[in-house]
C-alpha cells in the first residue's frame, strides 16, 4: 500500500533468486522453493492481500493480483499488475495550522474543525516487466491510477480530497545477498496528490525461506508523511499460502507518533 492518508494505507523491491524463485516483495519468499519437473506446473498468477493498522486511527485493506501473460511468474517476462485498497482514517484539523486569508494575508488559525474522518479508495492497472536471475529478480511497472478521498466534515485545510486520477509507476525488487539473508524493497508514486510508498525489508533465514529482520517504510502524499521502523516476520507457510507479519513504531506529520501492524498473505498458482 501506501497510499495516501492512511498508512497504507495502502508500494525498488525485488533483485535477484534462482529462475525458479521469483521474488514475492510481501512475504520476502520465493514463489516456488526449487526448480520444478516439466511435469510440475509453473504459477502465472499470485493474489496479495494485506492488511494495515494504526494507533493513529487508521487502516486500510490492499488486494493485489499480477500475471504473467506469456509465462511463468518464476521466468522473465511481461506482467500484468492490478490493485486496490480501501481504507479509513481520522484527524484532528486542529493538529495542522488552517491558513485563513485576510485582506491581502493569510494567517494561521487553529480554531480547528474537530475531527475529521476519511475514507480512501485507490485503484490502478499496470503493465510493467520482470526479470528473474539465479541472484533474485527486479521488476519495474506502469500504469493509469484512480484515486477517491472523501472527508467529514469538510476540511479547507486538506487538499487531498475527491476523485483523482493520474499515472502511477513503480519498482519491486528481491534478493538473497547468501544463501541465510534476504533483502526486499518496494517503491511506489503516483501523480495523484503525489502519493508514494516505500517499503524496505531485511532478514535472516530462521528456517526455510522464513526471514526475520528490521523494516522501514515511508508514505505520505501532498498533506501527510509518516515514516515507519519495525520488525517482520516473513515467508511463514500454510500449504501453498504465504504469510507475513510485521509492527512497530510510526512518526505521522499530522497525526503524532503511534504503533502500526501489517499482516501479509500471498498465494500463487
């Protein structure tokens, strides 16, 4: 995610696996353990769900699926990414000064409009490019992006607000530096009310294809930024699904310091 608003809300991240093991930027795991028989079929599609909480009173849902229209996901080749995430969220007016013009000035008013509530709905369709290497893989994408934030009450002092649509461009990456580490990053911006989201993992190999390590996210827009330090969990197995998890401690410039959890799953087939 992430989004505008909320923390996700609501995206560099994959560098290089085994042809094989392409690069799942959520769970931080491959997408199949090791080279399969001719017999064994390949995964052209994987579906990514997401959950993202805050204690700044905010969270949001993320659903995204790619495809591989001429392959296999563990090969290079062209790919299809679609996305959407709905989320809520709620601010204090008052936390940011409101610039109310008199005569030929503006001057700062916090008299506040109370707490407004937000909810955002975000949607894009992108075509991009992965390549797959024996280190890990990298793919890059782009795509329209329509976004909607809806305030109540009214807000004079938000501008990221209504329907939007724009371009949106984005980076994932994976990589297993030794055969016990891993990286992953993944970066995302949009044209619309300049959203953008960053999200970086490192982790060392617990069992196989299980990382845990330290994590760091940036996302904000045109009236918010939060930056995040945490820990995950990633790449835990449940048959074929996928799961990570991951919390720890947000600065919002509008909303104060807090707590965030991420809960990841991804399946592909």
């Amino acid at each position: 995610m992430m989004l505008s608003k909320t923390a996700l809300p609501l995206a560099l991240c994959a560098a290089l696996c085994s042809t094989a093991r392409a690069a799942d930027w959520y769970t931080g795991a491959p997408a199949v353990e090791a080279s399969p028989p001719p017999a064994t079929p390949r995964p052209t599609v994987s579906i990514d769900l997401s959950v993202d909480g805050t204690s700044r009173n905010s969270i949001a849902g993320a659903a995204i699926g790619k495809i591989a229209p001429f392959g296999s996901l563990v090969e290079s080749g062209p790919r299809i990414r679609v996305s959407t995430v709905i989320g809520k969220y709620a601010y204090d007016a008052s936390d940011l000064p409101v610039y109310i013009p008199v005569g030929a000035a503006f001057i700062p008013s916090n008299s506040g409009y109370g707490r407004v509530n937000g909810t955002l709905e975000d949607g894009s369709f992108m075509v991009g490019y992965e390549v797959v290497s024996n280190q890990g893989g990298v793919a890059f994408y782009v795509g329209p992006d329509a976004m909607n934030h809806s305030l109540s009450p009214f807000d004079p002092g938000n501008q990221v607000r209504g329907v939007s649509v724009g371009a949106k461009i984005g980076v994932e990456a994976f990589a297993r530096p030794t055969e016990s580490t891993m990286v992953a990053l993944i970066a995302y911006y949009s044209t619309v009310h300049n959203s953008y989201y960053t999200r970086l993992k490192f982790g060392l190999e617990l069992a196989d294809y299980v990382y845990v390590g330290p994590e760091a996210l940036a996302l904000g827009d045109d009236y918010f930024a939060q930056w995040r330090a945490g820990a995950h969990l990633t790449g835990l197995k449940f048959g074929v699904l996928q799961i990570g998890l991951s919390s720890g401690y947000l600065r919002d410039r509008v909303r104060g310091g807090g707590a965030y959890g991420i809960l990841d799953t991804h399946i592909a087939f």
